[in-house]
C-alpha cells in the first residue's frame, strides 16, 4: 500500500470529526479524540482555517466547519443567478453599444446562450436564450475555450466546422488563437461563424476568478469593424461590462 | 458609439418604501448616475409600520448632492427634478416648525382596518368608490390622517388652528426642496391625490363632503395640481446651494411614474411591475372607467394643463414573494433566480397548482377569506412541479387582472410591458406571453420608475417636447411572443380557475 501524507489524513480526520455529532469542538477535545498533541492539532486546525475549511468561533474559541467547505460542494454558478446580476449590465452594454449582446456558457460541447439582449432599434429580433453556438468560431466560445480547461477538452475532441472560408479548424491554429484570447483578455470573431457578423466577447469570473461565462457583442461587420478590425471602443465596452458583472459575483478588481 | 453623458441632465428622486434613490439622466433617457440610501422600517406593533419623515428629507439631501458627484453635474447641467413616491404613505408636519408631527404611517400600515369598517357603514368597503375610484382600504391616506388627528394628541386642535400641513411623500419632499418654512409651496400631484380617498376623480378636486365624514379638516389637505409642472424651485438649505433655483417639476405616485416611464400614452397600453407584489396598470385615456371586476380606478398622469388621462389598476399581493417563500420558508432552493432551474428541469407543472393567497384573494376576487392552497398533488408530483406552479401563478394571476381589464375597458391588450426584478425569469416571462396570447415586452433601461418622473419633469421645462420624443427613447431589450397550443392554455387556465375556487371560504368568521 502506498504511502500516504499523514498530515492530510489527520486534516481529513478533523474534518470528519466536526461534521459528525457535535457542531463545535473545542482544541483540546479534537486533539483527545484523535489521539494527537494539543500543538499538532492546532497546527493542522490553523492550516484548515486559513483555507477556510474551519472557522472558529471568536467568543467559546470552538471550531466548526467553515463556509468554503460547503461552497466547494456547490461551485457551479446557477445560470439564472448569473443572467439577473448581468441583467443591468448588459441592457447597458447593448444601449451604448448599439448592438446585440449575448451572455453564454460552456453546455455539452457548445455555447449555451443564457441571456440576450436585443440590438436597440426598432427591427424585429428573436429572442435567441436556450439556442446553442459552436465553440471554435464564435468569440464566446474562443473565451471559454481559452480559460476553462473542460471547455477546452471538449473542443479538442469536438468536430470543428468550416462554417466559413475564415473559420479556423486545426487544432494549433486554434492553440494559438486561445493563447492569444489569454494574453488579451477577449476574443473576436470576424466572420468565422456567420459571413458578414463580426463578435467580440470577454470572460465573466467568479470570486475563485474562474471563468463562469463570456458577454459579447454581436453585429454585422460594417457597424462593429473598422479596417478590418472590431471597434476597439466595442471592445472596451465589452471589457467594462465583464469585469461589472464579475466584480458583481465577488472577483476581486482585476 | 456615445458612451460620454454631457449635460443637460434631468434628477429624478425616488422616495421609496425602503429607499430614496436620486437618479440622473441624459436627454437620450439613459442613466449617467445613481445614488441610493435605505431609511428605518419602524414596526411599533403586529400591522404597524413607520417611517421617520425627517430622516427621509436627510436622505433625499444626500442621494441628490451624491448622485451630482456621480454624474459630475453642476448646477447649470440640471434643468429640473422630478419626484416619484411611495404612494398613499401619510403624515403631518407644523409649518411653523417644519417638523414631522409624528412619523409617517406607511401604505402597508394596517391600524386603519377598524376605521375604515366604520367609515363603509350599512354601504360597505364601495361606499365612495363611484367618487373616488377606491374601495374603502386601509392603505389610503384619508383615515390614516384621521387616525393621526383622532390618536395623537394635540393634533386636531393644531389642525383646525390651521397649523399643520398633510402630504404623501411627494408634498413632504416638494415643499423641502422649495424653501420649507420659507415659503415652500404645499401641493401634491393628481395620482398622489387620487390615492387619499378624498379626491373626485371626474374633476380632480378634494372631496368636501368626504373630508368631513372622515373627520379631515380642508385645511390641510395641499393643493392639487398637475404631473408635469413646475410646482417651485429649489430654495434655500444644503441644495439651494447646490441646486438653487432649479425647477422642481413632477410628482408621480411611483406605479404612475413605471406607466409613464414605460410610455404607455396610449388607450390600452398597459405595465406591469413584478416586485415582491406585483401592480399592473392600464392607460384608458381621459375616459374613466369605473370597475365592475373589482379593479381600482386611479389617475394615470396629467401633463400641465391637458385633460388627465385615467388608468385602471390590478395588483397581485404575493408574486415575487412567491419565491422569496420558497427560498426562505421552503428551503427549496438557495437563491430567487436558483427557482427557474428547478422549474426547468421538467416539461409541465405535473398537474399541480399554486394559489398564493396567503393573506386572501386581491383583484378581481377581493375574497379576504380565502388562504393559499396547493391543489392536483399526486405522488407523481416533485419540487420541481411545485417550483413551476410557483411561477405559473405569477402569470395565471396576472391573466386574471388583465381578463378584469379588458371586460371592462373593452380593449384588447395588444401587448405587456414588464419591469421589476422578476423579469430576469425567462422562464416566467415565457409563460406570461403563452398564458396571455399576447407579446411581452421588456423596456431596455429597468428603472422605469424614476425614469417617468425624469420624462414628466423634462417636458415641463421644455427638455423633451412631446410624448413621442419620449417614446422614441423606448428601447426594446427583449420580447417573448405566444407560443403554446390554445386548447392547452384554455384546459390550464380552467384547472386554475378551480385551484383558486378551493381557496375561498377557509377562513368562517
């Protein structure tokens, strides 16, 4: 049997042990139910307090399980959560940008699209929420792909579509794109998924600062480019409403 | 692109229930700055709620001087301020003095219920809705300043001496910004007025012979006046030095300002605000419409000196509480939007039916008697279903008080315009449009609100010049259209219809 790191598993221990019966222990209880010294004990409890596994209470000193743990069981963001703190947000971004904007995130090997606001004019538009869009062409999904690593899994075994003649489709073009995607901070896409509609979108972050979701900007090339180039006031806009809407969820200012 | 906001900018307070908010705007109806700061909820007794009316002026001051700082706005930049209110919230105050007499008895307040029995007499509750549009309830500011005059001492020998000035929210914070004991000018709005009980909705004046049966002495009461006009300008105290001389030129209770700010100038046009209740309110014209379903009869909004124009108004007491309900009482789910994924994750609402009336049915029923049911549970049922019917009953209600609306207006709703924190539910607002047949419409700036006293302020002073300026500022952000088999929506609809006859008659007194 392999080796196992003793400290860890007296850390698993401790926890086990406040989960179980009594709520709040006290130092010397732990170390007497575990059979270690009172220093040792309090060694590992410190560890586990600063990484937020256990708090201690300031008045009695005991120590219960702390708010972390129970937020590790459940990191996923509820998409709906995530649609009404970006709702704000977006209508603004959609207002002063004069263009759609979309917010997604990684479903079943695509871009879910969880919330859409129309383009500010009178035309007629669809509400496009619950649609999906392919990840290696569109810039919401060039975001996701760049920062969330299952993302990028999926893509890598994913059939990559020539939607059209700019599409990129080989594996270390796309590599390089979503290494520039992260030295950037947002993708594009011109015409790589529709001809004649251009994107550009950026990552929204949780308070872990991993990604959640990407907000873009979608409309037809001869109103979001300029030589051949998405508007780069577009592109801070975009940039502006992401880091709004993360720093709503907690993500600390980049 | 114009993301840059350069002056002129129109201010907008919002003196709400739990806020005062100040929001600036530009000419493109767009929000360049907000400020915001809660006030104390004073609960005395079980029904009784308070505010204190100075320490809402000390608010409002400083959300106008913050949201000024925000925008980077100078006096010169702001052409006028308008105001909205929490509608129908009473109080008194000394003129000589300026100071509140007592705190402000809030809508919610319910120490009136007695009172207004006693009113309704052999008649009843109906008793001056021909005149005033309104059942006799105790969240009207009429008996609220009768039991003022009749329980704190002191108060109607002041108010018959002539000393003491009533006001919702609007006159306290309108006679403040104009100079106070210096010569503020006393006045409140016609949908503010229109709230009271007292006021004759066919020529919008105080009621005399329902004055003295309430015991409400005229010389109180401020004088009526318009929507959009300018009422004074601002004098006097911390923001004469700021914003001395600019004109203050609107007042609208806050769902009147929500239909205004959403541009429903036409007959038929109609708003709906999901919040923790929900209000709807449709634009009937300058015809008054008295209900036969139970709905209140209210006024929309005057602009200056043109005919006022009538609303008919709904409002479903438990909606988003609904869900806070869920989250709270239920544990059902961690957060109000975490209820859309639950009602996801199944096709339909597996036969099971919600009737919220937990403290009995409102419009088109008006069945105090009645108390909230769960109907059509089998074991096939989960939380999931429960989480569905939950949504489903926001919508169900709201085609109920639209049903009421176009019986007795005989207009067809064309389309719903929405606003309020609810409609980030797609899921609900998807249903709504299936459940009405009609399109849903969700406005692109959510602070209708502020937004209408914004726009009734800017036409005052000349900033916009008509209603169709206004409604060019429109924005549509999303639209959900109709899309469910009419056989399925008429079976739904019957089911619910049963769910909620099962509400009534619990309670027997």
């Amino acid at each position: 049997m392999a080796k196992h790191i003793q400290s860890l598993e007296r850390a698993a221990a401790m926890l086990r042990l406040l989960a179980g019966g009594e709520r709040r222990l006290g130092l010397s209880d732990i170390a007497s139910a575990l059979g270690l010294a009172k220093a040792t004990a309090h060694g590992i409890l410190r560890t586990l307090q600063h990484e937020g596994f256990v708090e201690q209470d300031p008045d009695s000193g005991r120590y219960q399980l702390g708010a972390e743990l129970l937020r590790l069981g459940t990191t996923y963001l509820d998409v709906h959560e995530l649609r009404a703190r970006a709702l704000v947000w977006t209508d603004d971004l959609a207002r002063s940008g004069g263009e759609a904007v979309y917010l997604g995130v990684v479903h079943q090997h695509g871009v879910l699209i969880v919330h859409h606001v129309f383009r500010p004019d009178d035309s007629r538009q669809v509400l496009e929420v619950g649609a999906m869009q392919p990840m290696h062409s569109t810039a919401l999904g060039k975001v996701l792909t760049a920062l969330d690593p299952v993302a990028h899994a999926e893509l890598v075994d994913a059939k990559r579509e020539p939607f059209t003649a700019a599409t990129v489709t080989e594996l270390p073009d796309i590599e390089k794109v979503l290494e520039a995607t992260r030295a950037q901070g947002y993708a594009t896409d011109l015409e790589e998924t529709w001809e004649g509609v251009a994107s550009v979108a950026a990552p929204i972050l949780d308070r872990h600062r991993l990604p959640v979701g990407a907000v873009g900007i979608t409309g037809a090339v001869e109103r979001v480019c300029r030589d051949g180039e998405l508007r780069p006031e577009l592109v801070a806009a975009v940039r502006d409403t992401a880091r709004s809407v993360s720093r709503d969820l907690g993500a600390k200012p980049f | 692109m114009t993301d840059s906001h350069t002056g002129p900018f129109i201010a907008a307070i919002d003196q709400g229930t739990t806020s005062s908010r100040c929001i600036v705007f530009d000419r493109d109806g767009r929000i360049v700055a907000v400020d915001q700061k809660e006030h104390e909820q004073i609960l005395p007794k079980p029904g009784w709620v308070e505010h204190d009316a100075a320490e809402i002026w000390r608010n409002v001051q400083e959300v106008v001087a913050g949201a000024m700082v925000k925008a980077g706005a100078r006096r010169d930049d702001i052409l006028a301020i308008g105001i909205t209110n929490q509608r129908e919230t009473t109080m008194l105050w000394d003129k000589h003095t300026g100071q509140p007499v007592h705190n402000a008895i809030v809508w919610q307040d319910t120490r009136t219920d007695q009172l207004c029995k006693q009113l309704g007499g052999d008649v009843g509750q109906d008793r001056w809705r021909r005149e005033t549009g309104l059942p006799l309830a105790a969240y009207f500011a009429g008996p609220k300043i009768a039991w003022l005059l009749d329980n704190v001492p002191g108060l109607r020998e002041k108010a018959e001496a002539g000393d003491l000035l009533f006001g919702t929210m609007d006159s306290w914070v309108i006679w403040n910004l104009t100079g106070g004991v210096d010569g503020g000018v006393h006045v409140t709005d016609v949908t503010n007025a229109s709230r009271t009980l007292l006021m004759n909705l066919e020529d919008l004046s105080w009621n005399e012979e329902i004055a003295a049966e309430m015991g409400v002495p005229l010389q109180v009461l401020p004088e009526i006046r318009s929507s959009s006009e300018t009422y004074g300008t601002v004098t006097g105290g911390t923001l004469g030095q700021l914003l001395g001389g600019v004109p203050v030129a609107s007042a609208l209770g806050d769902q009147q300002a929500a239909l205004f700010g959403q541009t429903c100038y036409s007959v038929g046009e109609a708003k709906s605000t999901y919040g923790t209740g929900t209000f709807m309110l449709m634009n009937t014209g300058e015809k008054l419409i008295h209900s036969e379903s139970g709905l209140l009869t209210t006024v929309g909004y005057r602009i200056g000196d043109q005919d006022p124009v009538y609303a008919l108004e709904g409002s479903i007491a438990v909606t988003g509480s609904l869900v806070q309900w869920m989250r709270d009482q239920m544990g059902l789910i961690k957060t109000a939007a975490e209820i859309e994924t639950l009602a996801a994750s199944v096709e339909d609402n597996g036969g099971a039916y919600f009737v919220p009336a937990f403290s009995g049915l409102f419009a088109p029923y008006w069945r105090s008697d009645a108390r909230g049911v769960i109907a059509g549970l089998t074991r096939y049922v989960t939380k999931a279903h429960i989480a569905r019917a939950v949504l489903e009953a926001t919508a169900w209600q709201t085609r109920e008080i639209t049903d009421a609306m176009t019986k007795d207006s005989g207009v067809e709703l064309s389309a719903l315009k929405v606003d309020g924190g609810m409609t980030s539910n797609n899921l609900l607002m998807q249903f709504l449009a299936d459940v009405l047949d009609a399109p849903v419409v969700r406005p692109m700036v959510a602070e209708t609100t502020c937004l209408g006293a914004a726009y009734a302020a800017g036409l005052a002073v000349g900033f916009w010049d008509t209603t169709d300026d206004l409604r060019a500022n429109w924005r549509r952000a999303a639209e959900w259209t109709p899309d469910m088999d009419p056989d399925v929506r008429d079976r739904e609809y019957k089911n619910w219809l049963k769910a909620v006859e099962r509400t009534m008659g619990w309670l027997e007194d």
